[in-house]
C-alpha cells in the first residue's frame, strides 16, 4: 500500500511540473493559448526579483492572448485547472488506495473554523516566508532560475496587469486546496505508515529516530514530487534541481515538525497554504510591478 499511495502521490506533481514549465506553455497550444509578446517589452530582459540579470529575454515570458489587455481581468484557466486536477487526482488516489482514509483524515484532523492551529499555522510559517524572501533578493545565481520559473508560472496564471482581489481570491482557493491535499497525504498518511513501517523492523532505534527517519522519508517523498523532470531524468542531477530538492526538503521536515509538536494537521496544513499564497500573491504583485515600471521606461524611451 505504501508503494502505491507513493506512486500516486508522486506522478501527478511530477506530471504537472513537466507540463507547466515555461517551454510546454510557450510550445503547447492545448495547455494555454498566447499571443505575440508587446512590441515595447521585445527589447527589455525579465525582471528578476534575486537582483540577478536573468539570461532569457523579455520575448522568451509566454503573454496570455486573451483578457490580459488593458484593464481586463485574466486568469489563465487552463494552466490552473491543471494544477487543480493534479490535486484531485492525488486525492481520489490516495483515498481508493487507502479505502477512504485520505478523506477521512481531511474531515476529521483537520479544523478550517479552529481559530486557534490556524494561527499557529500562519505563526510557524514565518521562517520560511522569511527564508523565501532571501532566496528572492539573494545575488547568487543558486536561486536565479529558480526564481525565473516561478516568476513565469505566476506570469502565465495571471498575466502581466496587476489585479490584487482577482490574485488573492484565486490563489487562496488554490493554495487551500494544495495545503490540505499535500499535507493530508504526505504527512497525515505517508509519515504515520513510514514509522510504522520502521518500527516493524527490529532496529535499535528509539522512538525519536524512527519518527525522525520517517519523516526524512516522506519529506524527500515530497521534495521528488516538486521535481522538474522535464528534458528526461538527467534534469535531477542539475544544480537547480538539487537547490530546489534541498529547499523542498527543508519546507517538508518543517511542516512534519509542526504536525509532531502539535498533533494536529491544521497546523503544517495552514502553514503550507500560507506560505503558497505568499508566493503566489507576493511574485504577481511585485512582478507586475517591474512590468509596470518597464513598460513606461519603454515609452519614455520611444518618445
């Protein structure tokens, strides 16, 4: 069961990774639809938020055809319907291999009107909002194209214009329901059946290290399924794909310690969505803005 729930768990995080890179939405027109990029941005380079030049030119960031345009509302429903199905998919997997647990868990463990875990959740969180805002402004070329692909994943969800409400209602929605599918599986399920897996061996090892080795376990469980494997399985021995796995891996162990210390899923699962959302709603806001700022450098330059 364990190896199933693993499978599961893993295939449509990695599937949607390889879908969602900047080249499939810019090759693929049955993921999203774009257009030609603005013919005042084709001299400009993407904006960087580490303070590094990144090396893709401006006409390389796929610009949504439809809605982007002036004061219109856009959200790129393709591309987060891919992401909505990945989670479902985890879930309805997860639950038939596990004969309703997963479910079970969510109704159960995990308290959405608890006032209490949900502000442990956002305090706990803190670090790591912390971590990733220095992973944003650091000048080290490590974050660089990390940061560049999250820049062109929140691009192409929302385009290039700002529109805080329409971010924040949406990636709230979506960042609710990867925190409560990701956490539930990986640490509501997949911890719990490692140390229970390891503690049916007989090993002399105390309790706090086979908690600790299983949560080892499941957190690089986690950390793989955020893995990029497009261009093949050589793309994991990549530098950036060993920088992201370590990141992951970190965020994982953090959220496994949360759930231990507390007892109670609504806490790694608040902090999860948070952090998310910070991402998400942090990148569109201060993306925009350089796009902003480059567009009326672009015509003050033309004038």
């Amino acid at each position: 069961m364990t190896a199933l729930l693993l499978i599961f768990a893993l295939a449509p995080g990695l599937v949607f990774s390889w879908c969602t890179t900047p080249h499939f939405a810019t090759q693929s027109p049955g993921a999203c639809t774009f257009s030609q990029p603005h013919r005042y941005l084709t001299s400009l380079r993407a904006p960087s938020p580490s303070g590094v030049e990144n090396r893709a030119p401006m006409e390389t960031l796929p610009v949504p055809s439809s809605g982007s345009e002036g004061n219109k509302l856009f959200v790129n429903t393709p591309l987060l319907s891919q992401l909505l199905a990945s989670q479902l998919i985890i879930a309805v997997a997860a639950a038939i291999v596990t004969r309703g647990s997963t479910l079970k868990i969510i109704a159960e463990s995990i308290g959405y009107d608890h006032p209490a875990p949900i502000a442990l959740g956002l305090l706990c969180v803190l670090p790591l909002v912390a971590l990733n805002r220095f992973l944003e402004t650091s000048e080290s070329s490590l974050f660089a194209e990390i940061n560049l692909s999250t820049n062109l994943f929140v691009y192409s969800v929302f385009g290039p214009r700002r529109q805080p409400v329409v971010t924040a209602i949406v990636s709230l929605g979506m960042c609710l329901l990867v925190g409560t599918v990701e956490e539930t599986v990986f640490r509501g399920q997949l911890f719990p059946i490692f140390n229970q897996w390891i503690s049916a061996f007989d090993v002399d090892l105390t309790s706090f290290e086979s908690g600790l080795l299983a949560a080892l376990l499941s957190s690089a469980a986690f950390a793989a399924g955020h893995l990029n494997l497009r261009g093949g399985l050589s793309q994991i021995f990549t530098e950036e794909a060993q920088v992201l796995f370590a990141l992951q891996l970190f965020g994982a162990m953090l959220y496994c310690a949360m759930y231990v210390v507390t007892g109670d899923l609504t806490v790694p699962v608040m902090a999860h969505a948070a952090y998310d959302f910070n991402v998400f709603f942090g990148t569109h806001m201060r993306l925009t803005s350089q796009l902003a700022y480059a567009r009326g450098l672009a015509k003050s330059l033309e004038s």
